[in-house]
C-alpha cells in the first residue's frame, strides 16, 4: 500500500460560538476488494472504513464509510468552539490500522 498520509486544516484561531471550516485529507487507495490483479487475481479490500474528530475529548463527527467512496478521502465540515484546545482526527483502516492527526486551536479575541 502507498504511504498513508492524513492531512488537516484547522484555522489557529476562532471566535468563540463563530462557525468556521475544517478541511480533512487522507491519501489511501480506498481499495473496494473488486478489481484484479495482473495474474487476474482479486486484490483484497482496503479501505478507510470510519472516521472521527474529537474536540477535547468530545466527539464533533462520526462518519461511517462504504466501499464506494474513492480514492484519497476529503471531508469538509464546520465547527464551533467556546474554549481553546485540540481537534484530533482519526481515520479508522479495514486492517485495524488507525491513521490520527491532531490540531490546536485558540480563542481570537
């Protein structure tokens, strides 16, 4: 498999109760366990199956992923905060891996 590589941009500041937007991206082959080798055998499903974002221990969202989604997997979401801290996200692998980034964030004003 190529190099997992999750990347995250979260702003460095926020206003409290102010919507903002997080931009999330994982280079992963999202291998769906249909397509064959060059030997006509089957390649074995790989995919990102889940993914999460906590902030400060509370979770923020929680989505459930299918086969169908392709390569590279890019989430774009808003969030509000009330008190600095830390974004950690997670991306959850059919072979038990886990993928993690995390993002701190502080208050403007």
């Amino acid at each position: 498999m190529q190099n997992v590589i999750p990347r995250v941009k979260v702003p460095a500041k926020a206003k409290a109760g102010e919507a903002f937007t997080i931009k999330t991206l994982i280079s992963h082959p999202m291998i769906t366990g249909l397509t064959k080798d060059k030997e006509g055998k089957p390649i074995p499903r790989e995919i990102i199956n889940r993914f999460t974002c906590d902030f400060n221990g509370k979770n923020v969202i929680d989505v459930t992923l299918d086969p169908a989604v392709s390569a590279n997997p890019y989430f774009e979401f808003d969030a509000k905060i009330d008190a600095a801290g830390e974004f950690v996200f997670t991306w959850y692998d059919d072979d038990g891996s886990k993928y993690t980034a995390s993002k701190k964030i502080a208050l403007d004003g």
